[in-house]
C-alpha cells in the first residue's frame, strides 16, 4: 500500500519528464519559405552623363566612326575609308621603253683643201733664151750698164712651166679664187700677157695681162674659180711681154733680174676630186626626229624622263675621217643639251638620261612628238690624197633605250578609266544593333580625289548600299568634274566632292540604313570637251603620282525617327530573381537629349529558342523640348515606371536570357527633327519598388 | 532487493530524462512546497523543511532552466494546411500579431555545486556554490513590422526598428545564508549574502537601429547607435584597415572561464516569514538584489553610424575610354564595401570599460492558509525584473505533504497574461529526497506554445528533520 503510491508517483514524474518535448516542432520539415513578403523602396542607381558617354559605350568597337564636332559638339557619324579605290596612273598612257630615232642621210658638202700657191721667175737669162731676138741680145751686155732697148713679144706663145699644185692632183671647184701676182725685179717696166694653162685638162685657167709694171713693183690680178675644174698640172704660157726700155737712162744689164709670177688659190671649195683635205669643220646640218607613241592619239609635248639611255651612231660614205658632234638641243640635262662627239663612222657611249627633259614641240609645224638636231662634221687633215665627192653622205642613228619616263605633257587624246566594281562595309557597330530607320537632315558623302592626271574630265560614279535584310537603296550622284593640278609643278590634286541631299539620293541612302555591303563603280572619261589641247594648255601627267579616291561620310546626328529600335541581349540566370514578386522601376530623369525612349523586355530561352513572353512597352525617358525656331533644347524632368509584373516576373524566372529592346523616338511622335549634342545631359536617378517574397 | 534495483532504474530514469528536458525559471510552485528546502531559494527566512542538515551534491541538488518569452515558438512556427499540413510554416503575421511593443526572451539556468545548510535551534544556516547562466533578449514590435513590412509603406519617414538587447552573463555564486526567528517564533528572517564571480558577460548598453527612406525616394539613411560591453577569454580581430573582423578564441580555456577572478560583485535576498494566526503565514522577500562588476577581459565597443544608400552611381561607368572609368560590377562591390565598412567598427571605437550587470531581481509577496496539518493553499506574487523586462506572477497553490516522505504542489500561475498549471512532488527516500518542480507543466506537452516555462529537478540528502 506504501509503495503503491511511491510508485505512482514514480510513473507520474516519469510521464511528466517524457512529455516535455518538441515533437511538435520538426526543423526537418521546417519550409523555406518564410512566408514573408516585404514591400522593398531603395535608389538603384543614379547616373548623370552625357550623351557622348552613352554613344560612346554603345560603339566602343570602333571609336573613330562616332565623333563630336569639336566646336558645337554635334555627334555625327565618320566614316572614313581611304583608297577606296586606286588607280595606276602608268596604266593610263602606253609609253615606249625605247625608241630608234635616225636622221636622214646628209651630203657632207664641200671640202676645202688648202690654199695653195706656186711661183714661177723667169729671169733675163731664161728670157733671152726662150723668146725672140734673145730679148735684143740683151745677154751680151750682161754686167754693163747700158741703155736697156725697147722689147716687144707678141708670140708665139712661150711656155714656162710651173711647179704642180701640191693639195690637190684634180678638183673640181665649186668655188675659189687665183690670185695672180706679178712681181718685176728687171730693171725695165714691162707688160706681159699669158694664159696659165692646165696641162691635164688642157684647158685655160686664167689669162692674165699686166700692162707696164715698172721696175721693182708689183701688180695682182684675181680671178674666179668658181666652177672650174683643174689638175695640178698647170704652165704659164707668155704671149705677150713688151718694154720700153730703159732709155733714156741706163741700167746695169744683170742677166739674173727677174720677173715673178705667183699663182695663188684661195678659198677652195671642193666639190669632188683627189685632194688632200685640211682639217676643217664641214657646214652644219640640222634635221628632226620622230618620237614614235603606242598611243595613237598621244601628242607628246614634253617628257621628263626618269631613266633611259641614249646613243648615237653614225654612217659615212666618204674617205673622210674626223667626228660629228652631234647636238639634241630639246634634250637636256640639267638645263643642258644634250651633246656627244662620235667618230664619223661609229658609236657614241651612252648618255645617260635620268632626269632629262625631252621637247616634242620646237617645231612650229608640228609641235609634238619630234626632237631636233644638229651636227657638225669636224674633218681630219688627210695624210694623203683622197677621192672625195661632196654629195657622199653621212647618217646619224639615235637609240633610245630603258626609257623610263616619269612625266610627260601633251595632248593625250580621249581617254576612259574604268572604276571596277568595288565593295566595302561600314561596320558601324551603333547601325548594327538598331531596327528600323531614320532620316538625317544634312548627311555628306564626300568624295576626297587625289589626283594627278592633268586632263579634264568628267566622272560618273554610283553608290549602292543593303542592309542586313538585303534591301538596297543607290545614291545616285550627280556627275562632276574631276579636280585637275593647275600644272606639272603642281603635283597632285587633292580635292574633296561632297554629294549631299541636293545633288544626291543621300538621305534615302543613309536612312536604310547602310548596315550591309556598298557597292560602287563608275568611269572617268577624259578629253570629252571640245576645248583644244594646246602646249600652252596641255594634258599633263606625273607617272609617279598616285590616284586615289578616298570615301568620307559625314553624318550629323540631326535625325526624324519614330520607333527605332535598339536591341542587346543580356544573359540571365532567372533563379536569382525566384524572390521578387513584382518590381515597379522608377525613373525619374533630366533629360536634355530630345529623343522620347521606351523600352520593352523579352524574356527568352536561347537553348528552345522560344520567346517565353514580353513586358508592356513602356516609356522611361521624355524627350527634351526642342525650339521651332532656333534648335535650341530645354531638358525636361520626368518620372516614367516600368513596371514588371507577376506574370514578367514568372516569365523572367523561366528564361536564360532578356532581349533589351529601346524604342526611340525624335519629338512630336518622330516629326520633329532631334539634334543630337554630345554635351547633352542626361540626370537619371532609378527607384526599385518591388514586393519580394521572402 | 529487485525492489532497490528497480527504484534505483526508476530514479536514473527519471534523471536521465529530467536532465534532457527544457526547464523554467524561479518557480512560484516551489515557495510554499512543503518539505522543500530549496523555498528558501525564494525566500531565505522560509523553511518548509525541519531538517537539521541539509546537503546537496554537486550537479544534483537542483538543476534549473528557465524559459520566458512574449512570444511562443508556435506563434512564429507551426503546422501547415492543406498540402503543407505535413510541414512547418513559418507564419510573420501572426507573430507579428502576437508581439508587444517591447519583447523579451529569457533563458535561466543554474546548475549547484554544492549545498549545505545546517540548523542550530532557531537560526539556520546555509552555504551554496551555485553556476548560473542569465541570458536575456529584448527587441522592439517595430523590428519586426519592418521586417514584415518592408520600407514602402514609411516613405518620406525615419522609422525607428526600436532597441535590441542582448544581456548574457554567467557567473558563479557563493551564498552565506542566515535566518532566525523571533517573537516567540512568530517572525522569522532571513538574509543571504551572495559573493558574485563573474566568468563572462555580453551587455547591449544601447543597440538601436533607423532607416529613412526619403521622401522622394532618393535616399535610404541607415543609422545605427550600438554601445556594447562583452567580458569574455576572447580577443578582437581587426583587418589591415583596423575594421573589426571577428573575434578570436584560440586562447580559450574552459578552466580559465570557469575559476575567472577578478569579475566580481554582491548580491543579497532578503525575506521574511510572518506568522500572522496559527493558520495563515505571510511572507515577503526581495531575491538577488546585486550586481556584478566585470573587470576582466573586457572589450567595449562604442559605435554610432550613419549610412545613405543612394543608388548606385554610374555616371563613370558608361564610357569605359575615360581615364576615371570604374567597371560596374566593381561599383556594386565598392559600394558593398563601403557599406561594409561603414557598420564595421573601426578599432578606435574599441576599448576595455569595465561594466556592471545586475542581477535579476525577483520580489515574493505571499501568504498561506492551512486548511489542516497536511494541507495549505497559498497564494503568491512574483514580480520579476531583469532590466527593462519586467513580469508580474501570480501563483495560486495547493500544498500537501501526504505522508512523511512525500509532499505534492498543484498551482495555477497566471504569468503576464498567460495561464499556467504548475507541479511540484518531493519524494523522500531515507535520506535521500528526490523533488521536481515545475510552473507549467502543460507546457512541457508542447513546448512550441508556451511562453512561460520552468523545470527544477533535484536531490537532496536531508538528515535530522523533525
């Protein structure tokens, strides 16, 4: 009985103890789900930027294609390609690389030996001998002094013979001159008349009369050769000698006193015969050569060359040996002629003819294509007696070769270049992500020419840019004068055409936009005027020159646009928002940019490549306003909520991926015109406003 | 002999299970349990047991927890419906419901070391070592609307989440107790003198938090104003800026935390029992009034801060060409930095101020009737304080001693508002007494929806009782 209730009492502490416990409470089937669902207000993120900034995030692939006018600030679009198309000016002309210039064959003309001259003293002893009446037996009173008597001889002839002239065996003469001079040394004045004779042509050279010579006098007679032909085989032949002697005086009879004949030939001209030539310089001779184009219509003014090389050659048909020294007065080097001296038969070295300067146009006849020369022959003294013949000739070759010609002037006939089809792609990172188009106010093509090709001419080019979805749209240029040096010296012309909305189809072409390839072509067509080429106002050419067109497109951010959409894909892990059941984002914004910018959220598997669903289309940013009247922009303060909802939110969880998509929009619903300043200011500040469960 | 065995299997049993067991604070049960000695632990001049020595072993004498909340587990915590009717739910609306303005939440515990009490004609003496452990957390309702809430409905405000507390201390008790009587027996009181070493302590001087959402949402403005004093083996970390970076117990020893001098404070209960008729005795005491002075170890930290979120600023991380360009993911990790930072404390606002915790203080104003020799009911009221919490209980009893070795307790305690059926046996074996004493015995059917609960299990060795 006792220990009944000790026992009880025991089961009851027991009991007690065993039932403190926390079964009721299982950690291990404790939710994660707190049940909690807090409404969350906090600033996200603020920002105050530029307008440049944003361009600049949003193209930092290429950085040069988006600039700011360093003086306004405007953004525009720069594209630049240079040498979008090239051309190799030395493919323009055909130019020889040699030339065989000859000149025709010339006659070298009279040859003139030397003045020559021959005497011939007949003494009083020789007289007595040969005429008649021993000249009144003069000879008896030879050593006395006496009254020398009256003499008459009036034939027959009495022969003398004269020493053979020493330059010559025969000649004929195309001119000269005989001087005859009769020298008295008797002591009686004397008259004589004869003929001097030439033996071998049996002919009268000259009849010479002196009339009363006195004692100790001379007296010269000339005569003309011109014409004559003689041998060197020449006598005197005395037909007449008369004197009145001395008397009344007295002289000392000395059988030795003389008369002399000269017989002097000056001023030969030989037209043929055997002779010995003197060293002489025959007459000049000029002529002119041809310069032979592959272009057939090229009429070379002048040419500089940048490297050839020259050499004379000469032919002779004569005996005679010397040199021709042969000019090319319009060939010049350094301001020089160009000259060589070259054996009468044979080869010159070479001249070399870098930088030479060659005038095709001396001759007033025919002003191009042609070089005059000139030579002169430089005889020899010949050794011995030689045939010669005034009309053998001699002939002058000239070879150009290794021409390498670095300018040239002319008149180069109609000529056409034509710009192959080309290609090239903008890749203008910005226009790639955008969908649909804008039009730009005052977008430039310019068109930057280098130029060295000294024509006119008139370009005709095209332009035809696609985009992504392979619609194209052409820019339909006008054509234009290509920019011309004003002169050789001028080097090349650089100039830029720009085609903007009045002379082209620009604004179509920019607003595609020009997101694909842009194809060109065209064609340069010189000399198609009317105007004549003239040396005063020539084609000219610097083959060294490059011609180029570089591409430059200048596109001021002045644009109309309703809607243009910009999209970026961003990855997501859509587990990371499994705690927010709706999110309201508040932007409140100062926005100087006058664009109005929605932007909508497309919530995306990539892996299925479904879209799982799509957020409103919602505003965040209201444009800022815009002056009519002076462009000038006053920012506007706005609070726009884009909101997500329950439905975004689960959508959002379900995809691995957010296809950002911003529309943007110039003022007045895309009819106004939205410059775009890259000082413009945007101050936005971002409220999450979310209900997150917890 | 299969008797002793089968007691001795029933007793380890019973140990074994008390021992796992949650338990309660100071009981109300145990003041007017008869033949208990451990009442005078509620009162030093009320002795409900005669005899002349009392012994306690250590670990054994009385093992108590106590457990107070403003909240049950269940109110935050609790089955599902319908397809989570098999799991638990955390429900925030209901417990937010359920909250104060100010709430607390309370764990006491002590574990004796020894206990020795002895009776000389009319005085008693006693000499305990006791371990204790107070740990107390209070929180503001506004934490929780906030929490529950979130900021948006209190924009263009500074809400105030209201004060955190956190005061823990251990520490070990040595207690002189004294009590006699007088006037012919009518009047007995009692003293206890309590030598306090503290062996480790976390004080919230002041933790309080705001945040302002701006009007225009512009701006959040987080602030904070924490003063905070720890006692502990313990060292602070500081990064290469000198920011705080935790706390380094490498060094600790469980022998240094336990023999810890230099912590150390006074306390005392007073009590007194007065016979006012031969049938009804009134009792009044005031339990630990004291304090502890930690001087050991200290680590204060005084810091105030001010934080403004704003957002996340990218106007320099758009345009990543400009020379003072910042990646956007590092702007999210400076700003985290910076926040980071901003709530870390800097090592200049460490320091090593000494700091007093006092004692929860406990005042018993009770009286009994004896409806006969075996059986008294008594009522009783507890008033608790432990800092800003305060707590008022109310304790109707029975009391029965149903023969010489064993004595039974039925109470019902309406603690704050909530209602408590308590329990208390005393069983003596020989020497040997074996008690248990809770306020809230339901409770411990489930513990997830109660709010008030305490458990004291014991043995005593009693010899010389009349």
């Amino acid at each position: 009985m006792k220990k009944s209730p000790l026992f009880l009492c025991l089961v009851l502490l027991l009991f007690l103890a065993n039932s403190c416990n926390l079964d009721s409470l299982d950690f291990n089937k404790l939710s994660d789900d707190l049940n909690l669902n807090p409404e969350v207000v906090a600033p996200l993120a603020t920002a105050d930027i530029t307008v440049w900034d944003l361009i600049h995030s949003a193209n930092n692939n290429n950085d040069d294609v988006i600039t700011k006018d360093p003086t306004t600030g405007l953004v525009k679009i720069v594209y630049k390609q240079d040498n979008l198309y090239t051309y190799n000016v030395r493919d323009f002309l055909d130019f020889p690389t040699q030339q065989s210039l000859s000149a025709d064959n010339k006659a070298l003309g009279e040859v003139s030996p030397s003045d020559v001259s021959v005497s011939r003293k007949v003494t009083l002893q020789e007289m007595t001998e040969t005429l008649p009446g021993a000249v009144n037996n003069v000879a008896a009173f030879s050593g006395q002094t006496i009254i020398f008597q009256p003499y008459s001889f009036t034939g027959p002839t009495v022969i003398y013979g004269v020493n053979p002239f020493s330059d010559f065996t025969s000649v004929t003469l195309s001119k000269g001159t005989l001087e005859v001079k009769l020298e008295n040394k008797l002591k009686i004045p004397i008259t004589i008349e004869g003929i001097l004779y030439d033996k071998t042509k049996q002919a009268n050279i000259a009849s010479v009369a002196f009339a009363n010579i006195q004692p100790s006098s001379t007296s010269t007679q000339p005569f003309t050769l011109d014409g004559k032909q003689l041998s060197n085989q020449i006598e005197f032949r005395l037909t007449k000698f008369t004197t009145p002697g001395s008397n009344p005086g007295t002289v000392l009879i000395d059988l030795q006193d003389y008369f002399n004949m000269t017989f002097s030939m000056k001023d030969l001209k030989v037209s043929a015969g055997n002779l010995m030539v003197k060293a002489q310089t025959l007459d000049e001779s000029k002529g002119i050569m041809s310069f032979s184009f592959p272009e057939a219509d090229l009429k070379a003014f002048s040419t500089v060359l940048k490297k050839g090389t020259l050499t004379f050659k000469s032919t002779n048909t004569s005996n005679l040996t010397g040199s021709i020294n042969i000019t090319l007065p319009e060939i010049k080097k350094n301001g020089t002629p160009v000259t060589a001296t070259i054996p009468l038969t044979g080869n010159s070295s070479s001249i070399d003819l870098a930088g030479a300067n060659i005038n095709f146009a001396s001759d007033a006849t025919k002003p191009y294509n042609q070089v005059p020369y000139t030579y002169t022959v430089q005889v020899n003294k010949s050794s011995t007696y030689i045939d010669y013949v005034s009309t053998q000739t001699i002939k002058m070759e000239v070879t150009l070769t290794n021409l390498d010609f670095k300018s040239i002037s002319g008149d180069f006939g109609k000529q056409k270049i034509n710009i192959a089809q080309g290609v090239f792609d903008m890749n203008v990172e910005m226009l790639d992500k955008i969908n649909g188009s804008f039009k730009l106010t005052d977008p430039k093509l310019n068109l930057i020419i280098h130029n060295p090709i000294g024509a006119p001419a008139t370009v005709n080019l095209d332009f035809s840019a696609t985009n992504k979805k392979n619609e194209s749209v052409a820019l339909k240029p006008n054509p234009f004068n290509l920019p011309v040096p004003a002169d050789i010296n001028s080097g090349t012309k650089t100039e830029t055409v720009t085609f903007n909305k009045s002379n082209s189809n620009i604004v179509n072409f920019i607003a595609l936009p020009p997101t694909g390839k842009i194809t060109y072509s065209g064609l340069v067509d010189f000399n198609s005027g009317t105007t004549p080429i003239t040396a005063a106002n020539p084609n000219f050419l610097d083959l060294d020159a490059p011609f180029s067109i570089d591409l430059a497109m200048d596109l001021p951010l002045q644009l109309q646009t309703k809607d243009l959409a910009f999209s970026d894909t961003t990855k997501i892990t859509g587990s990371d928002y499994d705690k927010i059941e709706t999110a309201d984002l508040v932007l409140t914004a100062t926005n100087g940019l006058p664009l109005d910018i929605d932007i909508q959220l497309a919530f995306v598997d990539t892996n299925t490549h479904k879209q799982i669903g799509v957020s409103t289309k919602s505003k965040i940013l209201t444009s800022a306003q815009v002056n009519a009247t002076d462009n000038s922009i006053t920012p506007v303060k706005s609070t726009n909520t884009f909101t997500l909802t329950k439905t975004d939110l689960e959508n959002l969880r379900k995809s691995n991926s957010i296809v950002f998509t911003g529309f943007v929009s110039s003022p007045s619903a895309g009819t106004s015109v939205a410059t775009i300043w890259s000082t413009s200011k945007i101050a936005l500040s971002v409220v999450i406003k979310s209900k997150v469960n917890l | 002999m299969r008797n002793i065995f089968t007691k001795i299997g029933l007793i380890g049993l019973i140990l074994l299970t008390g021992i796992l067991t949650v338990s309660a604070q100071e009981s109300t049960t145990l003041q007017f349990m008869k033949g208990m000695p451990q009442s005078a632990l509620t009162n030093p001049a009320l002795h409900n047991d005669s005899s002349k020595v009392v012994i306690g072993l250590p670990g054994l004498s009385g093992i108590s927890f106590g457990f107070n909340s403003d909240f049950a587990i269940h109110d935050l915590i609790h089955k599902g419906t319908g397809m989570l009717k098999d799991s638990d739910v955390w429900d925030i609306e209901n417990f937010h419901g359920k909250l104060k303005s100010t709430n607390s939440v309370e764990l006491n515990t002590s574990i004796p070391l020894l206990f020795l009490g002895f009776r000389n004609k009319k005085s008693f003496f006693s000499l305990g070592i006791t371990e204790k452990v107070v740990a107390q957390v209070t929180f503001d309702k506004s934490l929780v609307t906030f929490i529950k809430d979130g900021n948006a409905p209190y924009i263009g405000q500074n809400f105030d989440l209201g004060k955190i507390g956190i005061n823990t201390f251990g520490y070990r008790e040595y207690a002189f107790g004294y009590s006699n009587e007088f006037l012919k027996d009518k009047l007995t009181i009692g003293v206890k003198a309590k030598f306090l070493s503290g062996e480790a302590a976390f004080h919230t001087e002041r933790m309080n938090m705001k945040v302002e959402t701006a009007a225009d949402q512009s701006y959040l403005n987080l602030s904070t104003d924490m003063d905070i004093n720890i006692s502990a083996p313990v060292t602070v970390k500081y990064d290469e800026n000198d920011y705080f970076d935790g706390m380094n117990g490498d060094n600790f020893k469980a022998g240094d935390y336990l023999n810890q001098k230099g912590n150390s404070g006074m306390a005392f209960d007073f009590g007194a029992v007065y016979k006012l008729t031969p049938k009804i005795t009134l009792s009044g005491s005031i339990i630990d009034l004291g304090k502890i002075s930690f001087k050991k170890n200290l680590i204060s930290m005084k810091h105030t801060n001010t934080y403004k979120w704003d957002g996340v600023d990218f106007s320099n991380s758009v345009d990543d060409s400009k020379g003072d360009y910042v990646d956007p993911s590092d702007l999210f990790d400076n700003e985290t930095d910076k926040m980071k930072d901003s709530f870390k404390p800097k090592k200049s606002e460490f320091g090593a101020e000494s700091f007093d915790m006092t004692l929860p203080t406990k005042i018993f104003l009770g009286g009994t009737y004896e409806v006969n020799k075996i059986f008294n009911v008594g009522l009783l009221d507890c008033i608790y304080k432990n800092g800003d919490v305060s707590r008022n209980t109310i304790t109707a009893s029975g009391n029965a001693q149903l023969c010489k070795f064993f004595s039974l307790s039925g109470s019902y305690s309406n603690i704050s508002g909530s209602s408590n059926v308590g329990l208390g046996m005393a069983m003596r074996l020989g020497a040997m007494q074996l008690y248990f004493v809770s306020d809230n015995v339901l409770a411990l059917n489930d513990l997830t929806k109660t709010e008030n609960t305490n458990f004291r299990f014991g043995m005593n060795f009693l010899f010389g009782r009349n």
